[in-house]
C-alpha cells in the first residue's frame, strides 16, 4: 500500500490532478473508485506530514501552490471547460485572498 501511496504523492507533487491520479490507480492496479481515492487521501498525507516535517518555507510552499493553480486553470481553458477554470480561480482567490470579501 505505502509504494502505492508514494507514488500518488509523486504524481500530484508533479502536477497530475486529483482525477488523473485516480484514473491511474483504477486503470494500474484495477482499483475501484472508492478505492483509489482512499490511496489519494493517504498521498495527500502524506505531502502535508512531509512538508510539516520538513521545515519547509510556507512562502516557497505558497508560491508552488500559487504556480500549480494558474497551471491547472490554463488548462481547463485551453480544454474549453470553464467549470474547471472558474474553480481554480475560486481556489486562488481563497489561498491570497484577493476579491470581495463579504
């Protein structure tokens, strides 16, 4: 399960989305759905306990964050899914807490 896991984390860590993610376990190691996203939250975990342990600079870690968003959002224009887009822009906006606030 922990190579498994690991090579989740690689994945996202590499800028694979969590539905890529998904897809790849089903279709590698014939997981279900429910399944795979059991192993993707451990990834997620995983990341976070490593970033934690690590010492990392939250500033570099938001910059990352901050780039990875802006990638997935040019995406899902290119890929004409403004659904996709739009949540990624909401994602932004919560992280830097630009725009409106109520």
């Amino acid at each position: 399960m922990s190579e498994r896991v690991e090579t989740l984390a690689r994945m996202l860590l590499s800028g694979a989305g969590n539905t890529a993610c998904v897809a790849f376990a089903q279709e590698t190691w014939g997981l279900s759905r429910v399944q795979s996203y059991r192993v993707l939250k451990r990834s997620w975990a995983l990341i976070r306990q490593d970033t934690e342990e690590s010492g990392c600079d939250r500033r570099a870690l938001l910059a990352w964050c901050i780039d990875r968003l802006q990638v997935a959002v040019g995406n899902a224009l290119a890929r004409n899914n403004a659904g996709a887009a739009v949540s990624g822009i909401r994602e932004l906006n919560h992280l830097v807490g630009f725009g409106v606030h109520k």
